[in-house]
C-alpha cells in the first residue's frame, strides 16, 4: 500500500502529462477517506463540522499547508463544512502532489 501522508508534495514543472487510468487509480486507491476524482481532472472532498469556528480552523490550516509547499487548492467554507478542490493548474489536471496534498489534508483533522 502506498503511504502519501509520509512523501513529499511537489508540483510538476513543465513538460508533464496529468495523470490518467491505472496510474491514477492506484493514487486514488492509496488516497481512500472519501475523495472522489472527478473528470480524472481534480480532487475533491467535503469535511462536515459541528460549528462554523472549528470549519474556519480546519480551513486555516489547509491554507497554512498550501502556503508551505506552494500548492494551492480551491477552499469553499461555510457554516459546519469546508469542500476543497485540488488539481494541478499547471498541467491541467491531477499529478501525484495532488493526492499527497489530500492526504495532509486529511491528517489536518486530528490536530
């Protein structure tokens, strides 16, 4: 089994192509917790929350996250859920940071 909370997000830079069927499935797999692919495009989840502050806190924390590794997903708050978005702007799709990114994102609820 493939662990993406231990490896290091990076972001692809210029000549790669998104990533598509087994390569992407096997990611997928690895990612589980209630991610979906989209469009074999993005990423996408929503946290539910008992209140609007813990879902504001959450969601400063994915930001304090995507600021660090330069790796900026979309964030959508509201009262009691927080729904990310994430894909690679720069090749138009999914790469293996995206899916490192869900999984940090997800160790962001236990602390």
């Amino acid at each position: 089994m493939i662990d993406l909370t231990n490896r290091e997000v990076t972001p692809p830079r210029g000549d790669v192509k998104p990533l598509q069927g087994p390569e992407l499935q096997t990611l997928f797999e690895a990612l589980g917790n209630g991610w979906r692919v989209i469009d074999e495009h993005h990423l996408e989840k929503e946290y539910k929350f008992k209140d609007f502050q813990r879902a504001l806190d959450f969601t400063n924390k994915v930001g304090e996250l995507a600021e660090t590794v330069d790796h900026h997903p979309e964030i959508c708050l509201t009262w009691g859920r927080v729904r990310i978005t994430i894909w690679t702007h720069s090749i138009g799709g999914l790469s293996e940071a995206d899916f490192v990114f869900a999984a940090k994102a997800d160790e962001m609820i236990n602390r």
